[in-house]
C-alpha cells in the first residue's frame, strides 16, 4: 500500500491503464457524491466486501479512497494481505478532494 496525495492521485490515474478506482464508503456516502469512474465496495459490509475483493484481478492497480482516508487505508491492507501487489490510499479522502464529484 501506497498512500498518496491528491496530487500524485491524479497523476497516476491519468498514466495508469490498469486503474480501478475504488470508494469503500457506504452506499448512502457514495450516493451523496463521488469519483469519476470509481465502483462501490463498502468496507462495512465485511462478507460482501471480501466477497467482491475475491473477483478483483490481481493484476490491476487500485486506488481506494473513503471519507477521511482510514478505511481505505484498511481496505489496501486487506488487499496487500491478498495478495494485491499495487494498492494506493488517497490520504484525506473525500474530507480533503477538491477536484470533481460525480452525483
């Protein structure tokens, strides 16, 4: 896991074919507003999240975010514990984004 700043965030992204952006928040959080492109898998929900994180291509790049950073930073960790190799973990989450949010 990787935590990164808005900043290396976008840069990353941007040069990144293997990107899935993922918002571990609840449905609710999610609904009042989010990445572009990013999918849904709430940490919250424990056997539904470890669930979908067993579909997840191993291969791919992803970049989890939540509202303040902390659950996307356990979501990496669980991730790496799978055996992801490329987990990044937007520092600040949706509290500190200050770019564009999908509605």
């Amino acid at each position: 896991m990787k935590n990164i700043a808005q900043e290396e965030w976008r840069k990353l992204l941007a040069e990144d074919k293997d990107a899935v952006i993922i918002d571990v928040r609840t449905r609710e959080e999610f609904e009042s507003g989010y990445l572009k492109n990013a999918q849904l898998i709430d940490i919250m929900q424990p056997q539904s999240f470890m669930d979908a994180v067993k579909k997840l291509d191993k291969n791919k790049n992803y970049y989890m975010y939540c509202r303040s950073g902390n659950r996307s930073g356990q979501s990496c960790q669980i991730l790496d514990s799978q055996g992801f190799k490329n987990t990044y973990n937007l520092q600040g989450g949706m509290l500190e984004w200050n770019g564009e949010i999908e509605r």
